[in-house]
C-alpha cells in the first residue's frame, strides 16, 4: 500500500477529507475480514484498528462529530457527495462494494463506536502519548499509580522555590552570578519571578532535554564549567589586547607622520570608535575612492608615499578589526547565557525532586521520555505492543508536528506501511506557526524524502487546491499576495526559502464558495496605524457601515498579533461592545472573585485589601446599597465573622458552597455559569490535591484564574489572537494593526537557542546556549543566525495567510510605514506587495472579475477589491432540524444557581439494630443479617457458566459478606439452582449479567441475565423468596421492549430459584 500526503490550505476541506479516510478504512477493514476470513460480523470492531491524532481538543471534538455524522448519513444512504469521496478512496484502496453494502458497513461501524466509545481512537497528540505511558508503565519503570500532569508552570515553581529554599553551595554561587548579571544589565530585581520565568521559558524546551547526558554532566561539574568561562575570557583578554595594541601603534605612527596633514574628521571617530566598523567617510578612504590627506597636502610626494603606506596599514587593521569583532562578538554571545544555563541544570534536578515527591509526570516530557528507548531499529519494543493495536494511521496539522512526536510516531507508521495497510498525513507549511512550541514544519516539507517511508511503499503526495470557505475576490487576492510578498522577502534576504513554501502549485486555491466578496487595505505613510483615526477610513468607522448594513456584531471578529493589543482597540472604540476569550475566565466573574478574597481572608485575616474589596462588592452589588468602603473584618456578614474558626475547618468544596449561601452570590447577574464551573475546577483539584486553603490559592494564581467557561450566546464583536484564531471562520475580519515585526518571534516562550558551538572546546560542549541579537550577525554564530532570521520570516508570514484567510466575506486591513526598518515590519511588505501587484502588467497576478483599485487620499493610501458583503435579507423562516441525531443544534438555555440549607438527621432503623446488638442463639453468621436475596444475586452475577460458581462463592467469602463455614453449604444449593437449566449454564452463549439498559430521557433499567447466540437473545430476571407478582412480568417485558429495538428475536423468563419455577414471558 502507500502513505499519502495532503497539502490542505485553508478551507480546502481537510476535515471532510480526514472523515473520508477513516470511513473508508472502516469500510475496506470490515470488508476484508468477514469477506476473507468469514469472521462473524459481531465480532469485528474495525474502529479500533484506526488512530486518527489531531494537535487540539477542539479539533478532537470536531473529528469525531462529523465521523459519526457521515456514518449515520450513509447508514441512511444519505449524502451523496461524501458518499462518492468514501468510495473513491476505496477505489484508490483497491476495494470494490456497492452503494448498499456501505450502507450496512457504516452501521455496523456506527453501532460498534457508540458501544465501544472509549476505543474510539480520535485524539490528541498529548493524549496519545499519555494513554500509551500509562499503558507501558510497567516496561517503563514507572509507578502504576503514576499521576500526569499537563501544568508545567505549577511543577517549575515548586522547583524553583526547593532551590531557593534550600540551594547547595554551588547553586548558591550560580544564585549570586544570576542576580549580578541582571544587576549590571538594571534589570527587574524580583529574583525569585525572573527565574521562574526564565524556567518556564527554557526548562522543558526540547534543545535542551535532548542534550547529551555528557554534556548535562559538564553543565553540572561546577569546576568543569568554571574552566571553560575562564578559558572564554582568557581568549576575549588575549584577543583584545592583541588588537589594541596594533590600534595604538598605528594611531602612534599616524600622530607622529600624518595627523596634521590629514583629514581627522574621518580618521579620529574610526580610532575612537573601535572596533565599531568604519562610517562612510572612512569607508571611501579605505577604499581609495578620498584622500586621507589635505588638499594642500596632496603635491608632497613623501606624504603621498606616507599616505599610501598607511591606508594599507589600515585595510590591515580593518581586517583585524573585523576578525577581532567577530571572536569578540561570538565569545560574549557564548558567555551570556552560561551563568543562566547553570541553574537551569539545578532547577531540573529539583524539578526531578518535587516530581517523584508528588508521584507525577509531566506530560510535557512524555514524548521525550519515549524518544530517549528508541534507537534506529524498524519496531522498537516500546511500540511493538501499540503498532500491533493500529493498522492506519491518519495524522492532520502535521505542520505543527515535533521532531521527538514524529520519531515516535513514524514507527507507528513504519509497522503499518510494512504490513500494507494505507495511511494519511495532512498539514499546511503556509499555516504553521507554532515553531516556538516545538512545530518543524520542515519534516512536511521532506516528507517524500524519507528514506526510511520510502522503502516500504509509496509516498503520495496531493494538494487540495479547492477553497469551500471565502468568496472569490478573498481567495484571488491570498493568491496573489503571497506569492509576491514571498517573492520580495526572499529577494531582500538573498534566499529562496519562502518562494519554495509559496509555490504557484501549494498557493493557489480555486474559489467553490462562489464570487463576490471584499478586501480593503488602508496604509498610511504616518507612525500610528490610520486604524484609531476619526476618519470614516478607521476600524471603527467600517465596522459601523457593515452592521448598518446588516452584518451582525457576533459574525464579526478583530484580529491582532498579541493579548495586549485588545487594550488599545477597546480604549479608542468605545460605542461597540467587545468580547475576547479572557471575557469568559473564570478570574473575570466577580461571584468568583468574592470567593478567591474570602479564601484570602480565612487564609490570612490581616488581608485589609481583601477585606475591603469583599465589603465594597457585597454592599454595592449584593445589597444594592451605597458603599461604606471599610476594611473591617466585623463589618462582614456575622454568619462569616463570627464563625471564622469553624469555616477554615470545613472541607474546601463545603466551604465554597457555604460562602456563596452567606454571601447570597447566586443573586449575581449571569454569574451562575462561572460559579457552576468555579465549583467543577474546585472538585478536580481536591481530587488530587491538598485541601488546604492556601494550596487551592496558589492552583488559582498560576492556573485556575485563567480558565475559560463555554462562552455563552453575546452579540458583541469577537478580539482573538491570530494563534487562536487558526481553524476558525467569520463572516468578516479585521486586522488593525498589519505592522508585526518580520525578524522577531513569541519570545513569552523561549531566551535562547541551542546552536552549534563555533570553534571554542566542542567537545566539552557541542552545543551552546544563543540569545540571537543582531550581534550575532557580525560573530562565527553568522550562518546560524541568518537561519533563524529566514525561520522567523516564514513564521511571521505564515501568520498573515493564517489570518488573511479567516474571513468568508470581508476582510480588512490597516497598516503604517513611517519610522519602519526596510526588510522587519509586516507593514512595509503589505504596502509594496500592493503596490507591485497595483503597477503589474502580469497576466498572473490580475483579476479581472474585481481588479484592485487604488486611491490616495492624502498620507493614505487604500486599496481595494469588490464592494463590502453583507448578508443578503430574506423571509422569516423556521429553521429545520436534520433528521441526522448526531448534527447537534445548539439552543441557548438559561442557567441559574441557587443553594439550599441542608437538613440532615440521623434516625436508626429496626433492622439496623441487628448490626449493633450481640447476635443470640446459634446461627450467628452474617449470612442472617445481609439481605439474602441480594447476596444470591451477587453469586448470580459472576456465574456465566456453571463452572464459574465455586468461584463467585469463594469470592464473596474473601470479601467478608459470607463465612467459609457457609460455602460449601451454598455451593450444593447453587448446584441444585443450576441444575434446572443446564442449557443457559453450558458456554454457548454470549452472557452479559447486570447490564444496564438505557431508555429514551436518560432512564436506566438493570437486568439480571441477558444472553445472545447468532440472532438469538434471552433476557432471565431471578427471584429468590419472594411471592409471584404482576409487576415482575412487567419488569421482564420492560426489558424485552427495549432490546426489541437492537435484537427482534428477544425471549424472556421470570425464574422463582427456591420454587424451581420459570415462568416464559410474552411481550
């Protein structure tokens, strides 16, 4: 078989063509086996042969909404386009089946899924990786009980705060060289907030938790890393005094012979700027194109002769000028993070330490756990034992993909290829943009490269060039912009990476969403993006002109570059109404809030602060009473202050529970949700968490607060990030501010880069700690940095194509050149890409359906394609619901919390007496003071055939319920139950005892015995002491109603055990 390879732009469908893949594996699996091998079809669960990974939950829930809605679809011989992208890849597999048998094979797939959910294998990357660690603990060395964590932060500030609290003397010393580095460099002095900071940016990155254990030895020998500073600076020494003492004789020479004769205007700034590099006075005398002498002076043939000599002893000195820059420059780019690196080394040991302390493992590290036992054989161990669980492999986001994920997950697919099976990978280089994260958009790239895939079948590759979301002119304009913003950028960096990523051939899409469509771009010549200005060009402005027209303010969406920047949008517009996703945190409830400040005053009644912010939001939103604005704890509620001591006592989720009933915050206006799902984070946590008051505050601080409810139904304009924004769609977008810099990258998430070290003892350290400056620019680290300068503009680019193809209809644009550096700000290529597909004549790059336009209007310059779309009106009508159960229409309901005072009491039973009084008499087992029936029922339970008996009785006996005393006693009356009905005792039945039957509105009804052999089902419900009754028949045929549905041939019977009466049962 083969591996393919889908290139899937934006809107093209990958979803679709993801769904269609896995049904058609579906298909082709159960097709092959009961054709084949004659395996009866209720055996087979071919979904379980199938791992589709995807990179986000949300990606996850989408997946596995729309398999199971084109299941059903042509279970019912419904959707006929789906239908005929299902059979052209079984044509593509070599499958051949009719329009019917699909039919019956998504069924039974169908069926197989819903009652087999938890092996429906559609998920996340990271829980891929956590589900196989759990499932190889044992060959791992890992605890079974092993917790996982995903919260990094949460572990690194524990690590962080043992070494602070306990460091080593060496730590101790690396502690002091920390905090005077960033002393000398005046920066902020909260040691304890930077280091963690720092931590959190580089600990887990994996450059660094791949090093070679050798070289995190040599970080960790302080005399070792001591040596090797000292042998940096000593060369840094030696080089410079090497150097200055060649300047100062030449600066000698030239003071003795030429100074008074020569242009010192250009000669003295080059001397007392050394080593900066020459300015373009002193650039054209080194170059022969001025005179270093005065015009006077230019007839003195021994001066010219002197000149003459020493500009070459200048050309010389520009030379050791540029090699001393170059060592100076790489040593001091060497030595900056070194200190750093070292308590780096010292806080991943702690972290090792708080680790084992919690019995916990980062998720974070699974990946790389399982990279480190795999060596370059076909089918490690380590995965043998999954590989034989999966036959195909679908992976979508590939782009985004991890060198550690893909080698884990490339053996996978290697097992699968070598046993002929069909496998899918889908992913865009346009749209990767989490390379901070780990993403090597580079394995997509060279996929049809690998060796080791190529081997084993062929590589397919194929481009979905169909655009099913915008409008024409939108996806003509992408066309045309990126190849030429590709184009220019390569040019100015003398590269040809972008154009090899923007291709004619993976860029251009053919519009399916029909034409029309809108694009505007307004760039202004001035410092402040025209986007905020009072002119009817402005963000707000076209906002306003759209919803007049009919777009509502929830179909629109803003798009910016980083969460800070919706500050600015929602300070300069102040008539719309905005939400963003940390609208929707819990931290911005103020029901919440109340909550987190009076935790903070039990945990600490001198907190006046809280204290204060309690009494004034309990007066002013609860009361509905002006503010006294007192920090007094006797001005609280008397139900909190005067009952302190006994509230820090209860348990957390009791205690949250009591202050919201003191407190009476379901009084809160839409404030429900947040307290149902404040209460749903309160509950995980002290699942596995202490249930201290202060603990809890801490979880709240690095990681709770931030939690999102499902965002409810609000017609209010939409702020997301472009990273956030990836995967989803809006009628219209607007990106205000088209000025990111082209050469920068997320630096919230990494300090440095792990380069190869240059020249200096590689074989203590291979690899060296790199902050990439533009000083790197000018150091051995040179080739290395223009590398990651070409990686940062791919980033940076392929950030715009995530964002210039949100919109289906509209999309706008406003950007600013004045003050911009030439080939680093995204503003400076949107208005020259423009401008060159403005002026060109090439056939390519026009549009002759809505050309661009181009209008300048002072220091503005607009463009445009189309006119504006807006939706079109039409008659009321009622909307249809699919007949599909599992298209899920979403209706807004109302949610409302409310709490009620608990009245318990204690009344003990009669019977209960028996427990507590001294049992006389001589049959004092506890077989007597159990409920008999139900003890027969649990032997009942566990007897699927007649030999299971002695051990469901013993069982009960190691459990305590019956003494041993009795089980031989209970093992020859069960004999004689059996006895009866040897025939549904023998083993040829499927048996499945106290199943849950589950009926329409959620009610669940519980059958003793229910048997299947091919289309044969029996449903027994047992009776023992008991007297015969309607209600019983009943019960059975309630139970044979409902599996009537799924099994036609149902029979049932009552069975009396003690009479040895079987009553049939007809429905």
């Amino acid at each position: 078989m083969y591996l393919t390879v889908n290139n899937a732009s934006a809107g093209s469908g990958k979803t679709f063509t993801l769904a269609a893949e896995y049904v058609a594996d579906l298909v082709a699996e159960l097709h092959a086996t009961i054709g084949a091998y004659h395996i009866p079809s209720y055996a087979i669960n071919a979904h379980r042969r199938i791992l589709a990974i995807t990179f986000t939950n949300k990606a996850t829930a989408e997946m596995k909404e729309r398999i199971l809605q084109y299941l059903y679809a042509l279970s019912q011989q419904q959707d006929d386009a789906f239908l005929e992208k299902v059979k052209e890849k079984l044509t593509s597999f070599s499958v051949s089946v009719s329009d019917q048998q699909i039919a019956a094979f998504t069924r039974k797939a169908l069926i197989d899924i819903l009652h087999d959910y938890n092996q429906f294998h559609v998920i996340t990357i990271d829980s891929f990786f956590q589900k196989l660690l759990s499932s190889l603990a044992r060959e791992l060395n890992l605890p079974a009980n092993l917790k996982v964590d995903i919260n990094n932060n949460e572990a690194i500030e524990e690590a962080v705060d043992l070494l602070l609290r306990d460091p080593e003397p060496s730590e101790l010393g690396w502690l002091k060289n920390y905090i005077n580095q960033r002393n000398a460099d005046a920066q902020n002095w909260n040691i304890a907030e930077e280091i963690k900071k720092f931590s959190y940016k580089n600990l887990l990155l994996e450059d660094y938790q791949l090093l070679p254990d050798t070289e995190k030895a040599f970080i960790a020998d302080n005399a070792k890393m001591n040596d090797f500073i000292k042998s940096l600076r000593k060369i840094l020494r030696d080089i410079g005094e090497q150097f200055n003492n060649t300047l100062q004789q030449i600066k000698d020479e030239f003071e003795a012979s030429l100074e008074e004769h020569s242009n010192s205007r250009s000669i003295k700034p080059y001397f007392k700027n050394m080593p900066k590099a020459p300015k373009e006075g002193m650039e054209k005398i080194l170059n022969g194109d001025a005179r270093l002498l005065l015009k006077k002076a230019q007839d003195n043939a021994e001066l010219c002769s002197l000149e003459t000599n020493f500009i070459e002893q200048l050309n010389e000195l520009e030379k050791a000028r540029k090699e001393y820059e170059e060592l100076s420059s790489t040593i001091a780019l060497m030595l900056k993070n070194l200190s750093p690196l070292r308590l780096l080394n010292a806080i991943e040991k702690k972290l090792d330490i708080v680790n084992q302390e919690h019995n916990r493992f980062l998720l974070t590290k699974t990946k790389l756990l399982f990279h480190t036992f795999i060596d370059d054989q076909d089918a490690p161990f380590i995965f043998e034992k999954t590989g034989n669980l999966y036959k195909h492999i679908l992976i979508d986001e590939f782009q985004d993909t991890a060198k550690t994920q893909w080698n884990n997950i490339c053996h996978l697919l290697l097992n699968s290829m070598s046993e002929g099976n069909t496998n899918l990978i889908v992913g865009d280089i346009k749209q990767s943009i989490y390379r901070w994260n780990g993403g090597d958009w580079r394995l997509l790239m060279n996929m049809s490269k690998d060796p080791k895939l190529a081997l084993l079948g062929e590589i397919k590759t194929e481009t979905l060039n169909d655009n099913y979301r915008s409008k024409s002119n939108i996806v003509h304009f992408n066309n045309k912009f990126f190849i030429e913003a590709a184009k220019q950028l390569d040019e100015e960096s003398n590269t040809t990476l972008l154009r090899e990523i923007y291709t004619k051939e993976t860029t251009h899409q053919i519009p399916k969403k029909g034409k029309g469509g809108y694009v505007y771009a307004c760039i202004s010549e001035e410092k402040e993006t025209p986007a905020f200005s009072d002119e009817e060009f402005s963000l707000s402005a076209q906002m306003h002109k759209l919803h007049q027209a009919g777009v509502a303010w929830k179909d629109m969406c803003i798009l910016i570059r980083k969460r800070n920047d919706a500050a600015k949008i929602i300070e300069n517009i102040t008539d719309i109404e905005f939400v963003s996703d940390e609208a929707f945190a819990l931290g911005s409830s103020l029901g919440v809030q109340l909550i987190i400040h009076l935790l903070r005053i039990l945990d600490n009644e001198e907190d006046t602060a809280a204290i204060y912010f309690v009494i004034k939001a309990y007066e002013e939103y609860i009361l509905q009473a002006e503010p006294s604005h007192s920090n007094k704890l006797e001005d609280l509620p008397k139900d909190f202050s005067s009952d302190i001591d006994y509230l820090r006592k209860m348990p957390l989720y009791e205690l949250i529970l009591r202050l919201i009933e003191i407190f009476q915050l379901d009084k809160l206006k839409e404030g429900s949700t947040y307290l149902l799902s404040f209460l749903d984070q309160t509950l995980d946590y002290i699942s596995t968490n202490p249930h201290t008051i202060n603990s809890f505050l801490r979880k709240w601080e690095n990681a709770l607060q931030s939690k999102s409810i499902p965002s409810s139904k609000v017609d209010a304009v939409r702020i997301l990030t472009i990273h956030k924004s990836k995967g989803l769609e809006f009628h219209s977008v607007f990106i205000p501010d088209c000025t990111w810099e082209l050469g920068t990258t997320n630096s919230d998430h990494r300090s440095f880069l792990w380069w190869d070290n240059p020249f200096i003892r590689k074989e203590n350290m291979p690899h060296i700690p790199i902050t990439p400056s533009s000083q790197a620019k000018n150091s051995k680290f040179k080739t290395q940095y223009e590398e990651e300068m070409n990686q940062r503009h791919v980033d940076n680019l392929n950030l715009a194509y995530v964002a210039f193809t949100r919109p289906r209809y509209n999309l706008f644009l406003w950007a600013n050149t004045k003050g911009k550096k030439t080939n680093d700000d995204m503003g400076l290529l949107l208005a020259s890409t423009l401008k060159a597909l403005y002026d060109t004549d090439s056939i390519e790059l026009q549009n002759e359906e809505a050309p661009l336009t181009h209008e300048q209007i002072e220091s503005l310059s607009i463009y445009e394609i189309g006119t504006p779309e807006v939706p079109k009106m039409k008659a009321t009508q009622k909307v249809e619901k699919s007949d599909n159960p599992f298209v899920y229409t979403p209706e807004e309901k109302s949610i409302f919390f409310k709490t009620f005072p608990a009245r318990l009491s204690f009344r003990q039973s009669n019977d209960s007496l028996e427990f507590m009084t001294e049992l006389q008499g001589e049959d004092t087992s506890k077989f007597k003071i159990m409920d008999r029936g139900k003890i027969f029922h649990r032997i009942m339970q566990n007897i699927k055939v007649a030999e299971d008996m002695p051990k469901s009785i013993k069982h009960l006996s190691q459990l305590g319920i019956i003494s041993e005393g009795e089980i031989e006693k209970l093992q020859n009356q069960f004999t004689e139950y059996l006895s009866a009905h040897p025939e549904w005792f023998d083993g040829s039945w499927n048996v499945f005892t106290e199943t849950t039957l589950l009926k329409s509105g959620n009610a669940e009804h519980r059958a003793d015995r229910i048997m299947t052999r091919g289309n044969e089902t029996i449903i027994i419900d047992f009776k023992f002491a008991q007297k015969e009754e309607k209600k019983h028949i009943l019960q059975v045929q309630g139970y044979m109603k409902l599996l009537k549905e799924i099994r036609p041939q149902v029979k049932g019977y009552l069975w009396y055990v003690d009479k040895g009466l079987t009553i049939p049962v007809e429905l």
